[in-house]
C-alpha cells in the first residue's frame, strides 16, 4: 500500500466557515497576532489571548467538515493516508480520517502552563482561574509564534518515506512547515491544490487550479481510479 502524505493549511478549513488567521492587513479580529498568539502577549495580557482563543473555539463549534475533509477519507481505502495539519481544528477527525498530526495544537485542548507535556480535552472557555493538577493556570495547547514545534520531528518523519504528498490550503511559505517537503524521497509525487498558485509545475508536481472543496474530491477520485 504507498503512503499517501497530506499537507493541509487554513485554506482548506476556511471552506467550512473558519476565518483563515490572518487578514491582508496583518491583523486577525483587529489584534495584531503578537498581542493574541505569542508568549509575549500571553503575559502581558492573559485575559485578552484566553478570550481570543474562547471565540475561536466557540466559532470551531458551529462549523462542520467539508468537502474537501471528506473526500481525504476516502483515500484510506487504498493509500496509507497521513495527514499533516498546520490548523489547530478537528475538522479532518470529525471527517472521519485516522491519522492526523497538528504541526501547532489543538483548539479543543488545553494544557498547563506548568507542566507542556500535561494537556487535556477541553471543549469549553478556558477562564482566569482554570488551573491544572498543580495549581497552575490553563492555556490554549496552540503553538505561538516565537515557541518551538514538539510534533515537526514526527511529521519530518513521516514525509521521508511518503510516495505521494498531497499540499492542500497553504502555500507553504511560512517555516518551519514549509521545510517538510524537503524531507520527502526524490521520487515523491506531489499535487498541489490552490485557486491561484504560487508555484510552477513540473514532472513531479502537478498543479489543480481549484479551491479545495472542488479540487480535492476531483484528485481523489483520479487517485481512487489510477
């Protein structure tokens, strides 16, 4: 069975109705990101970063998978199907695929600002006063700019031995997430879904000019038939 390596970005959630994280103009809900996603922000202000992240979740809430999640599913019948996502939804594990690695987190967990490695499913607002085990207070378990990303070694590892990489929704220009490519064998086979491409193709990557929702149930069923 070859093993099939999806890179996913914000694009492809943004399809469900989830704001992408930044606006042309830098600011995402008229914060500047540092103020609501780095550790900077964080201890200036905890209370404006947890009701960030609070909106967030809640928005998470309401939207459901598309189209695009969807037809990645369909891809286990044949292919060893890994999913490697730069969004900190669950929109690919409400669509039902099994294998999803978060390069930055995820909304629905929180974890201790005392102990990183002590995280916890958390579906509600996280509040001033919530605390772990310790006594600690609780955040978002989102990777913030500025801070290290604990699952890039496991998602390098992956892409080393994908036969096929599917780049879906990003434009793999922000690292060190743009670095995974670099990792896959010299034979890989990439396709890379995107309305408006910033890439050229050639004989090892095939371009599909299309938003996700229409571009990726086309790819799968190319790949499903191939």
């Amino acid at each position: 069975m070859k093993k099939l390596v999806v890179l996913s970005g914000a694009g492809i959630s943004a399809e469900s109705g989830i704001k992408t994280f930044r606006d042309a103009d830098g600011l995402w809900e008229g914060h500047d990101v540092m103020e609501v996603a780095s550790p900077i922000g964080w201890e200036k202000n905890r209370e404006l970063v947890l009701d960030f992240y609070n909106q967030r979740r809640r928005q998470l809430l309401k939207v459901q998978p598309n189209k695009a999640h969807e037809a990645l599913v369909e891809l286990e019948t044949k292919f060893d199907v890994h999913i490697i996502t730069q969004n900190i939804d669950d929109l690919h594990e409400r669509a039902g695929s099994t294998q999803v690695v978060h390069l930055h987190g995820e909304l629905l967990k929180a974890r201790s600002t005392f102990d990183e490695d002590l995280v916890m499913d958390w579906k509600n607002d996280i509040k001033i006063g919530d605390f772990c085990e310790h006594n600690h207070q609780l955040r978002p378990h989102v990777v913030w700019f500025g801070e290290a990303v604990p699952m890039f070694q496991k998602a390098a590892e992956i892409i080393e031995t994908a036969d096929i990489v599917l780049i879906i929704g990003t434009s793999m220009q922000v690292y060190p997430a743009a670095g995974l490519v670099d990792f896959a064998p010299g034979d890989t086979q990439f396709y890379f879904i995107d309305p408006k491409p910033n890439i050229r193709e050639s004989a090892r990557l095939e371009i599909i000019k299309k938003k996700a929702v229409e571009g990726v149930p086309e790819l799968v069923d190319q790949l499903l038939n191939s």
